[in-house]
C-alpha cells in the first residue's frame, strides 16, 4: 500500500532535531562571542583615546589603504583558521584593532559636553536595530538570502563614494552615507543571523566576524551623525 512508501520514521525526526540543535548552538555561541569581542573593542578605544591614535593623521588616502590592508589581513586570516581557537584569538585581536580605530571618533564626540550622553545613545540605538533584526531573522518565515549579493553591492559602491569624498569633502554627501551604511549594515544584520537560523553558516567565528562588522558600522555611524546634529560645545 501507499503507507508504506510516504511513512515517516524515528531516523527522520532525530536528524531534523540534531540540526536544530546545531543551529541553536551555533547561534547561542556567536552571541556570546559577539559579547565578549566588545571587551577588547573597548579596551582598543580607551588606548586609542588615550594615546591620540589616528591611522589616518597624515595621508587619509594611505591610511585607508592600510586600514583596508590590516582589516582583510585579519579577514583571511580568521577565515583559515576559523575551525581552531586560533580563530578566536584572531577575531578578538581584529576586534581590538577596530576599537582603535574608533577612537578618533570617540575622542571628538568626548570633546562635547554631552559626548559621554552621546556614545550612550548611540549604543542603545545600535542595541536596538540589533534586537530589532536578531528578531525578525528568529522569527520571520520570509527568506532574506536574496539580499546578499544586492547588500555586498551596496558596501562596494559606499566604500567608493567615501574614497571619492576624501577629495569632494562635501558634508551633505557624507551624511548622506553615513545613512545609507546604517541602513545596509542593518539589512546585514538580517541576513547574518537569518544564515545562521537557518543553517547556512555554520561556523560561529565567521558569523561573529560578520555580525561584529555590522555592529561596529551602526555604532560608528549613528555617533557620527549624533556627533553632528546633537554635539553641545
């Protein structure tokens, strides 16, 4: 009969309840890397802070061409040994080295009466949008893996209009994307964590490194623009 041929067994029930425990490992273990990466975030920007650290203090262009050397050194790097604690070392020690280049930012918004009111706000509004997306990739049946290639675009052609404005130097440009980057990182969120619900990352350095990524725009982007438009000398 037809039974036989459609029935469903123990075996079947076992492997869709092993890769849901799998995938909520996974996922449980990049949110606390996540945590734990923002220790040595913060410890890179108090140093920063402290010591007057700028990469960018005398060509912007060739600061940003070594920022970009050092990020995608740490990118290659976590990726290959992203199976081993190698990996995690590296994740907190690139991490560290993001705190410190937040720090010229950090010590101009310092420089406001209300800096320190300031960096908090920022921080809710990330903690915020990340709640915010975390829960709609947990729980929305809508499939975000679409937006990928379309968000990788996006970075690309923010990155060259940034370049490009280090000659333009035009404020409302900046603004302009400062917007936009907390628009697509937030999108990011999205996809990430909505990747590793579903299975699709299954390494919790890699998705901690992507996620942090994300974070760290949001942040940095929202205290810039707060910078601006609510800094009180």
């Amino acid at each position: 009969m037809a039974f036989g041929e459609n029935r469903v067994t123990t075996h079947d029930f076992e492997g869709v309840g092993s890769g849901a425990v799998v995938r909520n490992r996974v996922l449980r273990n990049t949110y606390w890397l996540l945590a734990i990466s923002m220790i040595p975030t913060v410890l890179g920007a108090w140093l920063g802070v402290s010591t007057g650290f700028s990469l960018m203090a005398g060509s912007p262009f060739m600061g940003l061409i070594l920022f970009l050397a050092i990020a995608f050194g740490f990118f290659y790097a976590i990726n290959r040994f992203r199976n081993s604690p190698v990996g995690v070392v590296l994740l907190l020690g690139f991490t560290f080295f993001m705190g410190l280049m937040l720090s010229r930012l950090l010590g101009q918004v310092l420089g406001h009466s209300n800096g320190a009111s300031l960096i908090m706000t920022a921080f809710g509004g990330t903690a915020g949008i990340f709640a915010v997306m975390a829960s709609i990739a947990t729980v929305s049946k809508r499939d975000f893996s679409g937006l990928g290639k379309w968000l990788s675009v996006g970075v690309l052609v923010v990155l060259v209009a940034m370049i490009a404005n280090m000659w333009l130097q035009l404020p409302a440009l900046m603004l302009a994307l400062s917007v936009l980057v907390i628009a697509i990182f937030s999108a990011f969120l999205l996809y990430d964590v909505q990747r590793v619900v579903n299975g699709g990352e299954t390494n919790y350095v890699t998705a901690t490194l992507a996620i942090y990524l994300s974070v760290y725009n949001i942040f940095a982007n929202l205290l810039m623009l707060l910078g601006i438009f609510g800094g009180d000398d």
